[in-house]
C-alpha cells in the first residue's frame, strides 16, 4: 500500500511542478538579479590571477589578525602597568603628605640621609659579627 501511495505522491508532486513551472516562466532572455554574477565570465588565467589575490589577501589578514592581537596584548600590559604607577604615585604622595606632617623639607635629602645611617648601621653590625673560623 506504501508504494502504491508514494508513486501518487510523485505524480501529483510532478503535476505541480509542471504547473507551477508555466506559472513561473522565466524567458531566457530575462536576467534575474541573483544571476547578475555569472553574466562575466572569467578566462583561466583571470581565474588563477584572483586566486592568487585572494590568497594574497587571505595572508594580509591573518598578519593584521595577529597584529591586532599582539597590539591587543601590549594595551593590556600597558593597563597594568598604568596601575601599577598610580599606585607608586599614590604611596609617593602619601610619603610627601606624611613628610609635610613631620616637618621634613625635602624627601630627596631625606631619604639619602636614612639610607646612609641604615648603611653605616649595617657596616657597624658587620664590624661586630663574629668571623666564622675555618678548622
């Protein structure tokens, strides 16, 4: 019975084709807009031209691809570091502020004058230290 309803099918399917295919004619001297492509045609040697262009351009864009991608990686790292100077640059000021409370005129001078006790200090310590003997 299947085979007997699908033959009907056909038919009927090819029926409507038919009918539909008189309905929709298309003459032959009638270019529809999506087949504008194919009205130039394009000789082997202007086919193998375009493809070397196109691979041409295929190679420029995973260059610019990975251009981008390099230039994005060195925004990101310029981000980090942007934050880590405005870090710096805030411990710095609170180190001025905390200068200007203590009454101390210049951080240069300052922090030379620290750095030179604490290397005095640590050459007094060395003084001290006993020598390890060698027996």
């Amino acid at each position: 019975m299947l085979p007997i309803f699908i033959k009907a099918f056909d038919r009927a399917f090819d029926k409507l084709e038919s009918y539909l295919m008189d309905l929709f004619h298309i003459p032959s001297n009638v270019l529809l807009p999506e087949d504008r492509a194919q009205l130039t045609q394009y000789t082997p040697a202007q086919e193998l031209n375009l493809d070397k262009c196109i691979q041409q351009l295929e190679t420029e864009i995973k260059n610019l691809t990975y251009v981008n991608s390099q230039l994005q990686q060195q925004l990101i790292d310029v981000a980090v570091i942007q934050e880590k100077y405005d870090k710096m640059l805030e411990k710095l000021t609170q180190l001025q502020e905390t200068c200007i409370q203590a009454n101390v005129p210049d951080i240069k001078e300052a922090l030379v004058f620290t750095v030179n006790k604490a290397n005095m200090l640590r050459e007094v310590i060395a003084k001290y230290q006993p020598k390890p003997s060698t027996s």
